[in-house]
C-alpha cells in the first residue's frame, strides 16, 4: 500500500514520490513544468521548491482530481489533449482556458492576473458538460474545444 503523502516537500527531493495519492516522477527536462497523465504527476527538474513550484504541484493534483471524476478516457481528450496542444501554441492567459482554470479551482489556486469571471464561469460549465457527455461525444468535439470553439457545451 502506497502512502498517503501530503508533504510537498518529499516532491523536490526524490525522483519518485507521490501527492495525495497521485505518483509523482521528476524527469529529466529543466523547464519549469508539469504534466498530469490521469495518477501520474510528471515534473521537471526546473521545478523548485519555491511558491511558483509549489502552485503548480497543486495545479497539476487538480488535474488528477478531473481525472478521477472522468476516468482516464474522458480526461485525456477532454482535459489532456487541449491542454497539451495549447501549451505549446503558448495561447495566454494559459491558465484561463477553461480545461486549466477548472484544474485551478479544483486545487483551490486562484490567479487573479489570468482567472477572468467569465473564464471561472466557462471552466465549470465545461467540466460539467464533459461529466455529463459521452465519450464519443466529447471526442468529436475535441478539434473545436482545442480551437476554444466551445459552442457544444451551450447545447
């Protein structure tokens, strides 16, 4: 049995520890980033134990609680594949889309220099809509939702 850490501290001085349940593994890359594939937390070396490094602990926990209410299909396409494809585009403000400032709500982290009102507003409207959606359905958007189409979550 895995144990239940609530230490950060653990993250920043091992290559593998684990976050409220979620696996967490240190790679190589020095940026300072992250990457939530459903119980597994990547992060790179460039991640300090500082507030910047600590916040996107929490960001990416909050990706893995969307996991667990989507299970692992759903959240890849739902959650992984427009975040992952909007990161490297670098659309700003990053943490206003909708897939990312819901992971930010579920962490309780708020950013008031990119959380708009109507971006908090779309973030919960598009995690309700994919709780309540199909798979299938959720996968013939994903094209739209990366392109911040969102029309389908007002049907």
């Amino acid at each position: 049995m895995r144990k239940y850490n609530t230490n950060m501290n653990n993250i920043f001085n091992s290559r593998i520890s684990n976050y409220k349940g979620q696996v967490v593994i240190r790679m190589p890359w020095g940026r300072e980033s992250g990457l939530s594939l459903g119980p597994i937390m990547f992060l790179g070396n460039g991640v300090d134990d500082d507030n910047s490094g600590k916040m996107l602990i929490r960001h990416e926990y909050g990706h893995y609680l969307e996991y667990q209410q989507l299970g692992f299909m759903k959240y890849i396409v739902g959650i992984g594949i427009p975040s992952f494809i909007n990161n490297i585009r670098e659309i700003h403000p990053y943490y206003n889309q909708p897939w990312e400032v819901n992971a930010d709500m579920l962490a309780g982290i708020y950013r008031p220099d990119e959380h708009t009102m109507e971006g908090i507003e779309l973030g919960k409207r598009y995690f309700q809509h994919l709780n309540s959606s199909s798979f299938i359905s959720i996968f013939r958007n994903v094209r739209d939702f990366t392109n911040h189409n969102l029309t389908a979550i007002e049907e």
